[in-house]
C-alpha cells in the first residue's frame, strides 16, 4: 500500500482491506450454528472506526513490513475490541441499546447469543495470530504475539480495566486513578495495535518499541479523552451511541474531573507527547503523526 496517499484514503483503504479479512475469517452466516453466527458478523461488520487495525497497518508499514504480514493482527485487534463492545453493552455491565448507531447485539439477537458472540469472538481472535500463514515471522515471534494480545486484553488489561470501571461508577477519582483505569479499559488494546504492528514487521530493536509504546499510551489516553468530551458535545447520529450516557450513569469522566476546556487541553497535550514519542521516525511514520491528530479533532 502506497505511503504516499493521502491521510483520509490511507484510513480509508485499512478499513478497506480489514474489511475484506475479518469478512473471510468469519464463519458464513449459513453454517451452523447459524444464529451465532449471524450475530458475530453482526457485531463486527457493522461500521467502526477500526482504530485499532488501522494502527497495526500504519505501524507495520511505518516499520517496512509486507502488508499482507499485517492483516491477521489487524484482524485479531479488531475481533477483541469487537467482543469488548458487546459484553460492554450487556444489561449487567452499561446496558445500552444503541452501538455504531445500531442496536446493540443483545438488543438485535438476545443476551445469551450476545454473551456467546462475545466468547466466540475473542477464540477466533487468537486463532488468527496462531494460524494467520501470511505472518512471515518466526514461532517464537507468533508466540510473542499472541502472549501480548493476551495480556492487553485479560485482567492486567481491557477486562482489568472494565472492572475498574464498573467499581468506579458513582465514585470520584482523582486523575492518577481515572488514567490508570484507562490505561487498562481502552489503552490496553490500543497499546498493542502499536506493538503488534511493530513485530509483525519484523522489529526487534527495543529503544524503538518503547518510543512506540509511548506515542501508543499518549493516543490512547488521548482517545478517552476526547471520548469523554463527545459524551457531553457530541451528536448521537454522529458519534453512533447514546450522547450523554456516561453522565447519566455518574461515571468518572475526565471533563467531570478537570472540566471541559481543561478535559481539551489535556487532550492537546497528549497529541503533543505521542509526536514527541515519534520524533526519531522518518517520514514514513507521519501516518501515525496524522492518526494522532485525527483522535484529538475526531467528532464520533
């Protein structure tokens, strides 16, 4: 893939080409059983931003890997988040009845089915990273891989992270506690789209990944911010979720913390560390310099 398009065809083609893998890695929505799997399709190819398969193949070809090497971990990425999202919404954890400004899947199908597609989701996330023959790296790289999707996604990650959350609700945090909750619920995954990218391009040298992971945990919390700041300003026909949710549940927000125009400036800031993180990147990395930008300045 061209690094020298333009910044919204490059997103554009990503979501593209993650599109097509995750619809060929999928189960038909006529195999049995068929319900299951009309709810899993239904889960993950309904719109999105596809943040995280978009970071796996910027990183990857920020770093000269093959893009062919990078679909599986961008898939893989997007099959946890998926997952995330429909337990997410489940009556016993936020109980929302609206995702990508559709039903939510146990609003579509039944809260049994979306506990399954949840469940089904993730298996088939690391099936990929285990099997996926167009990663052209070594075992011990794969295992590598998979370890630390594992890890980001588990309870010293995303599920950590949402159990921190739901204990949070009605309480109030001060900023070390409301980053280290999101550090976990939403920086977990973004941390290892970055990293995942990275080895999956073959990189080894370990100064590199941990500027990486530095412009990974900035975006990350940048992406929670701005999350948090749409909640208050945002259009629900816009951002695809009920606006105004976290605020009617009393959770622990980062403008309920600092207010809002501080809640945006702590934004700004964020944006200016993870360029700070790139700055020993050529230009093949400014894709990631955008996506930073574009996480601050999105409006859904």
């Amino acid at each position: 893939m061209s690094t020298a398009l333009p910044f919204k065809q490059r997103l554009r083609d990503y979501k593209e080409r993650v599109e097509k893998a995750l619809d060929a890695w999928l189960p038909a929505p006529d195999q049995q059983p068929d319900r299951l799997h009309q709810a899993m399709r239904y889960a993950v190819l309904n719109g999105g931003k596809r943040i995280r398969p978009v970071l796996v193949y910027a990183t990857g070809e920020a770093l000269g890997g093959p893009v062919a090497g990078l679909d599986g971990p961008a898939c893989a990425l997007e099959l946890i988040h998926a997952y995330s999202l429909v337990h997410d919404d489940l009556p016993a954890m936020d109980d929302d009845d609206l995702r990508r400004g559709i039903p939510t899947c146990h609003r579509a199908f039944d809260e049994a089915t979306a506990i399954l597609v949840g469940d089904a989701l993730q298996a088939l996330a690391f099936k990929i990273l285990a099997r996926d023959p167009a990663m052209a790296i070594s075992p011990h790289a794969r295992l590598d891989m998979i370890t630390l999707l594992a890890d980001a996604s588990g309870s010293r990650g995303m599920v950590g992270g949402q159990a921190i959350d739901l204990a949070a609700v009605g309480q109030r945090l001060n900023l070390a506690q409301l980053e280290n909750m999101h550090r976990h619920k939403t920086g977990a995954l973004i941390r290892a789209s970055v990293e995942l990218g990275a080895l999956a391009a073959g990189c080894q040298d370990k100064q590199l990944l941990q500027n990486l992971r530095d412009y990974a945990r900035c975006i990350g919390l940048a992406f929670q911010v701005r999350d948090d700041i749409l909640d208050i300003e945002g259009d629900t026909a816009v951002i695809g979720k009920t606006q105004g949710a976290d605020m009617a549940r009393n959770k622990p927000t980062y403008p309920a913390l600092l207010g809002l125009e501080e809640a945006k400036a702590t934004a700004r800031r964020l944006h200016q560390e993870a360029l700070d993180a790139l700055s020993g990147l050529d230009r093949r990395a400014d894709i990631l310099r955008q996506i930073s930008a574009y996480i601050v300045q999105r409006e859904s």
